[in-house]
C-alpha cells in the first residue's frame, strides 16, 4: 500500500507565497505520476497541475503563472510552489499519485492540506 502525506499549508496574507509538499511512503512500489489539486467548500475538486517521473508537466489553465509543480523522483515527493496567492485561492490541497503495488496500479489520495489566503 502507499500513502500520501501532505504538507506546507496553513494562513497566508494576499500576495504571499506558500510551498505544499507531498511525499509518498510505502513499500515495493513505484509512482508513475502525481497531481495536485484543490477543493473549496461547497465546490467540485479540481485539477491544479500534473507531472510525471519524466518531469512532464501539466497545468489548469487558470492556474498558469501563479502555481509551479516539481518532483523529486529520489523521494517520491511532489511539490507545489504557490505566489501571488489570493483569497480565492483558498481550499483544502490534495495530493494524487499513481502507483504501482501489488501488481496493479493505483490512484491514491493523501488527506489534503489546507490553504488560507486572508488578511
């Protein structure tokens, strides 16, 4: 099994920049990609941004220029560089990985990691 563990969030002021980090744990696995995305309250769960092993990036389109997805493949750990953050910004983080375990491949989710933009 792996897991996922999120972490960087927490209170920002408009403007600043915040750096989310989610590293995945586990045993006799491999990921073949990691996400990041994002949920407001009362709202669906959207796309961020998306790399694979090969560093192949992929981005939200409203999300261009403000957000940067990075892995480092050595550490099974993605991250996500936020600037210019707004109060609209705010939402709980997710993390998502594709893993191979056991045999077959996996869509896992970590516990999310929440993000306030306020003054």
């Amino acid at each position: 099994q792996v897991q996922l563990v999120e972490s960087g969030g927490g209170l920002v002021q408009p403007g600043g920049s915040l750096r989310l980090s989610c590293a995945a744990s586990g045993s006799r696995f491999s990921i073949s990609d990691m996400g990041w995305y994002r949920q407001a309250p009362g709202k669906q769960r959207d796309l961020i941004a998306h790399i694979t092993r090969a560093g192949t990036t992929d981005y939200a389109d409203s999300m261009k220029g403000r957000f940067t997805i990075s892995v480092d493949n050595a550490k099974n750990t993605v991250y996500l560089q936020m600037n210019s953050l707004k109060p609209e910004d705010t939402a709980v983080y997710y993390c998502n990985a594709g893993a191979f375990y056991s045999g077959s491949h996996y869509s896992v989710w970590g516990q999310g990691t929440q993000v306030t933009v306020s003054s």
